[in-house]
C-alpha cells in the first residue's frame, strides 16, 4: 500500500495469440551482464506489461500443458517478484516487472478447464472475476457522443500525469496513506465480510484474496481521484467491486458445481437401475461391491438412492431386514410398474 508498483498506463501492450505461452513475458525481459550469450541484448527499463487475452482459455490451455510455467509466472506476476525462469538454456529473466492481465472467458470454458490444481495453488484467487452481461437487447445502439468520449479521454489522461508514470525507472517515487477512518472501516470489513464463511470450498478458495486485492482496488479509487490518501469512500468503492466479484463467483461457480453435481447423481442412478434389473435385488453394500467396485464414495452413493427413492414416482422401493447378528439390513428393488 505504501508504493504504487511503476504506476498505470504501461508502454507496453500485448494483443492477445492463440499460442501466447511464458513467451509473452520473454519479449520485455531484461537480461543480466553477467551472462555473455546475452550481452547483445540490452536491458529493457521499463518493466511494465499490459495483456488483453480476449480468449482466456488460451492461457488455460497452455498452463495445462506438462511442464508449462505460465501458471507459476502469472503467479510471480501478481506477487510482484523477479520472473527467472528455471532453464539452463534461457537465462533472460525480468526484473521488478508490473504486469497486469485482462481477460474474457465465458462460464462454461472457465468451469471446464479451471480443475482442481489451479483452485488450490492460487492461480485463480489472483485474478478478480467479475461477470457482465448486456442489459438490454439494442440492435442499433446510439453512439457515444464524441465530446463525452473526449471528456473520459482528458480525465483518464490526468491519473497517468498525476502519478508520475513517466518517472517508471524510479522506485517508491509516489507513496499511498491511509487517512484515519480509512484502516477503521477496512479493520470492520476484515474482521467481517471479508473473512466470512462462504459456505462452498470452490468459492472460498477463488476468493481468498479478497482482502489484499480490496486494498488495491483501494488504492486505485483513490488515483483516479487524483489523491495520494486513501479514504473510507475509497474502501466503501473498493468493496463494492469485491461484492460484485462475490457475487460473480457464486453465480458462475455453484451454479456449475451444482449441475455437475446433479449429472454424477443422474449418471450413477441409471447404472443403479440398470444393476437392479439383472440382480432383482441388492442390498447397499452389494450395490456398492458389485455395481460400482467400491469405488464410489459413500455420500455420493446415498445420493443416487436417495434420488431414485424421491422420484415421483419412486424409480425403486426399499424394505427393512435383519442381519443375522441382528442388525438392520436395507433391501432396495425396482419400484413395480
């Protein structure tokens, strides 16, 4: 919080490639004097990098590849440190870089490819997922007026000259405050809604970097108002972004999770159904050993049942026994009819 990392505006803008790999980042590193394959190529001083990937599952697609480091250095990326890649034969590597990332994906591609690896290693909590729609069916939309657009030009213009982006090859030339009641509201919110329990795993992991990044967006909020002084407005602003991504979350993530969820359960019913019709009748731990090989856990397997039971009507019926050492024993069979 207390420095702004070379500021906005970048240099450097790289469209986005079907093929864009680690050597995205290749392209503005700097290499060392000390190695002298690569004297010949002189250091790049400024380290800021903008990506617009218009096609996200690109960068999934590569970080699934065996042996892919774009994961690991998209992660260095966000934490701010040196990009060395671990290879003997490239020995380029970048220095303080600022790099940031704009991507678009849709649902289905990001619940498809996002598996659990990158849930847990923190690649996916390091980027703000933010869903957007259209809201309204336009087909001829009006055009911006052009003193509007010049307008948003000259504001966006004055943050860049404020901050002092030409000064990028300086470190800590711009210094972030909190101003009083600023930590105060950021302490509620960190005691509160920013560690609360989100109820779903795939949720909480995706969003556990909530508070750092509302601190940055705080930040942000209070450049563009051309202040050096984080105030509570600009953690009020910052956390509605973070609600907003909450919210994003939940909608693209549950709603997915639920839908796989509810396609295992369906799958498994049928082969139930399918195990009932040959054998007549089976006991739990039958249908288990014999239909599934014990390789189905058991929460998932009371859920089949559960499900062919709830039906309306019931797909199957159960009947109460006794084990011969007394305990009760479920028998399920095909419901008649």
């Amino acid at each position: 919080m207390r420095r702004i990392a070379d500021a906005t505006a970048p240099s450097h803008i790289a469209p986005s490639e079907d093929d864009r790999d680690e050597a995205t980042m290749a392209a503005h590193r700097n290499a060392p004097e000390t190695d002298p394959a690569c004297l010949h190529m002189p250091a790049i001083e400024d380290k800021r990098l903008w990506v617009i990937e218009s096609e996200f599952i690109n960068v999934l697609h590569q970080g699934r590849r065996d042996g892919n480091t774009l994961s690991a250095a998209l992660r260095d990326c966000w934490d701010g440190v040196d990009l060395k890649p671990a290879t003997k034969s490239n020995r380029l590597y970048a220095s303080q870089p600022h790099v940031c990332l704009s991507g678009a994906i849709s649902p289905g591609e990001l619940t498809g490819l996002m598996n659990a690896r990158e849930l847990t290693n923190g690649f996916a909590n390091r980027f703000l997922m933010i869903w957007a729609e259209r809201t309204r069916m336009l087909p001829f939309p009006r055009e911006t007026p052009q003193a509007v657009v010049e307008q948003l030009a000259r504001r966006t213009l004055e943050v860049p000259v404020f901050v002092r982006a030409d000064r990028h090859d300086e470190r800590d030339c711009l210094r972030m405050e909190l101003l009083p009641q600023a930590p105060w509201c950021y302490a509620q919110l960190y005691r509160g809604e920013l560690n609360d329990d989100l109820g779903d795993g795939i949720v909480g992991a995706l969003l556990e970097r909530r508070a750092p990044v509302l601190l940055r967006l705080a930040m942000l909020m209070a450049l563009a108002d051309l202040q050096t002084r984080i105030d509570a407005q600009h953690i009020d602003a910052a956390m509605a972004w973070i609600r907003h991504a909450t919210a994003s979350v939940r909608f693209v993530f549950i709603s997915a999770a639920e839908e796989a969820k509810l396609a295992q359960v369906l799958e498994m019913s049928n082969r139930v159904l399918a195990f009932l019709r040959k054998r007549g009748q089976a006991t739990r731990s039958q249908i288990s050993a014999d239909c599934f090989r014990r390789k189905v856990p058991k929460a998932r397997l009371d859920a089949s049942l559960e499900h062919l039971l709830a039906g309306s009507p019931p797909k199957i019926t159960v009947q109460w026994g006794e084990r011969a050492d007394g305990a009760p024993l479920r028998v399920y069979r095909l419901a008649a009819g």
